[in-house]
C-alpha cells in the first residue's frame, strides 16, 4: 500500500515544494462529504502512481495558512505541483481515472525533462 504524507504548515515546503516527484496535494476536510467520498480514489491513485507521483493530504481546517497560500476555496481541491509549481487544479468528487487524465500530461512533461 502507498505512503499518503499527512501535510502541515511544518512539513509543507519538504513534503510537496521541494519534493523531486510531482505531488497531488489533496486539501480536505473531516467535515466535507465528498472529501471522504474521494479518499479511497485518492488511495487507489497513490498506490497505482507509486515511484511516479507523490500524494500527500493537507486538512485545510488545521492548516488554513498554506490553503490560503495554495488558493483553495473549495474542496474537495486537488493541486499538482511540479518541481514546486501548481501546473494544474482538479476541484470537486472525481473518480481515480478522471484525475489522472487531468494530471497525466504534466506527469509525462516531468518524465521527459
């Protein structure tokens, strides 16, 4: 099974902006419906991503500063950051495959640089 990064204010800047694999931030909350409803396609994503991509979760109720900083207003939002960089958002429930047709072209942009 895939390692999730639990983000915070502390860990943000080595878990996702100086990360070397590209990273989907998944902002979440405990309260937020389709944000539970999206954790096991996030999970199912992680493990079939591993070496690849990396996932890491941001509560953005206990972290609203780096949410803020991100540009997150609802959620369930999903950040790709590469080399430290937002290439690409995904907002809202999607299923596993639809967020990775989102995210595939800057994973294979990565690869090849």
């Amino acid at each position: 099974m895939a390692v999730i990064a639990e983000v915070s204010g502390e860990t943000f800047i080595e878990e996702v902006i100086d990360s070397e694999l590209p990273v989907l931030l998944d902002c979440w909350a405990a309260w937020c419906g389709p944000c539970r409803r999206l954790a096991p396609e996030i999970e199912a994503l992680a493990e079939e991503q591993e070496g690849r991509l990396k996932v890491a979760k941001l509560d953005v109720d206990e972290n609203p500063d780096i949410a803020q900083l991100c540009g997150v207003s609802l959620l369930p939002t999903m950040l790709l950051f590469v080399d430290g960089v937002i290439q690409t958002a995904v907002v809202g429930f999607h299923e596993k495959n639809a967020i990775l047709v989102a995210i595939e072209p800057h994973l294979t942009a990565k690869a090849k640089s």
